[in-house]
C-alpha cells in the first residue's frame, strides 16, 4: 500500500517536483500516522475480521490529497510565468528600446513635415499642375468654344480649391512639426512614464500571485491539519 501510495513519477523540473515531493511525503507521513497500530489492535482487528478498516484513514487522506492536487491551479507555472514577467517588465535595455523606437517614429515623421519635407511640397506640386492644365487648356485649339469653357470653368474651380486645400495642408503640417519637436523635447519624462506603466503591470502580476500562493496555502494548511490519528 504505501508503494502505490508514493511509487516514483516521472521526474519534474524546479517547482514541479517539489510541490510532487511535498504531496508525496503528505501521503508517506499520512500513511505512518494512521497505519501503525499496536500489535494487539492488529491481531485483534484481524480476529474479528475488520483488518482492513485500519488503512481507511490512509486512503481516504490519499484520496484527499488526490483532490487537492487537482483542485490546484497550475501552480509552478503561474511562477514561472510570473518570473519571465517580471524579468521582461524589469528589463532597462527593453525599455530603452522602446524609447529609442519611439524616437525613431518621431524623427521620420519630423523630417516628413518639416518645412524642406515632403509634406511641404505635396500642395505646391498640385496647384501647379492645376494651373499648368487651366493654361493649356486656355492655349488648345482641339475644342469647340462651349468644350473649351466648360473644361475652364472645371479647371479654374479644381485650382480654386487646391489653393484652399493646400493652405489647410501647411497649416497643418507646422502644428504637427510644432508638436512633434514638443515631443522631442519631453522624451525623458515620457521613457519615465513608459518606466511607470511597465511597474505598474509588474505589480499587478506579483499581487496575483500572492492572491494564489494564499490560496494554496489555505487548502494545504486544512490537509496538514488533518494529520492526526484516528481518535486524537
């Protein structure tokens, strides 16, 4: 009996085996404090023919740990997760990265809007090409009087707005260059703040665990408790 109780498992690795180890030695230190009893009891026992009511304590504790065992969560893996968590938020060159990600965006969309940038260039290079076409067309002979007016009248209106269109343009490409060079400037405090939110989440991730470790360890105080033999 107490060869099944505790016959040897697959090994596991860090936590794994240990938490097997400790139900192991329950099931071990269950199996002394309930199955030896005297020699007269035994012999007793054996004469009126209930020999076997001497291991039910074993068994039923067995089976008690057998339901603890699953009614755990997957413990050691919840710190394992929890330990590669933990080293990733702690991680300073990870955070650098992220920092020196985000400097990277800025400086791309920076020079994108800058004043020389391609953004700048995009509404001149329309109202040119609306104006060079309005021209043309005043130029072209191909169309009958009535054509030539009404493609004037669609060209003049396309230039009217592309003028309209590309001052709203700069105006809003130098507020965004404004604030991205803000952003420049505030880096520091924003890789502190960016520091805050992964401590933040690593604080969370340890108060889980805790929140589970006292769980656990309220259902293994209740099985040790119960480590007493029959009659005590």
């Amino acid at each position: 009996m107490l060869r099944s109780l505790v016959a040897p498992r697959p090994a596991a690795s860090g936590f794994s085996s240990r938490v097997a180890l400790l139900f192991a030695l329950l099931l071990l230190v269950s199996a002394l404090t309930f199955g030896v009893a005297p020699a007269g009891a035994q012999s007793a026992g054996a004469g009126s023919g209930s020999g076997g009511d001497a291991v039910t304590p074993v068994e039923e504790y067995a089976k008690q740990v057998e339901e603890l065992k699953k009614s755990y969560p997957d413990l050691s893996k919840r710190i394992e997760d929890t330990t590669r968590t933990i080293d990733e938020l702690s991680d300073v060159g990870k955070a650098r990265s992220e920092i020196e990600e985000l400097r990277g965006m800025v400086a791309g969309l920076l020079g994108a809007v800058s004043d020389n940038g391609t953004v700048s260039q995009l509404g001149a290079k329309a109202l040119a090409h609306g104006r060079a076409k309005l021209k043309a067309i005043e130029q072209d002979a191909r169309f009958r009087p009535e054509e030539k007016e009404f493609l004037l009248d669609q060209w003049r209106k396309l230039v009217t707005e592309t003028e309209r269109a590309s001052e709203d343009l700069e105006s809003a490409r130098k507020e965004f260059a404004d604030l991205l060079r803000t952003l420049q400037t505030r880096e520091d405090f924003i890789d502190e703040l960016m520091q805050v939110r992964r401590a933040s989440e690593a604080l969370a991730v340890i108060r889980n665990l805790t929140r589970e470790i006292r769980d656990a360890s309220t259902k293994l105080k209740s099985l040790i408790g119960g480590l007493k033999p029959p009659g005590v």
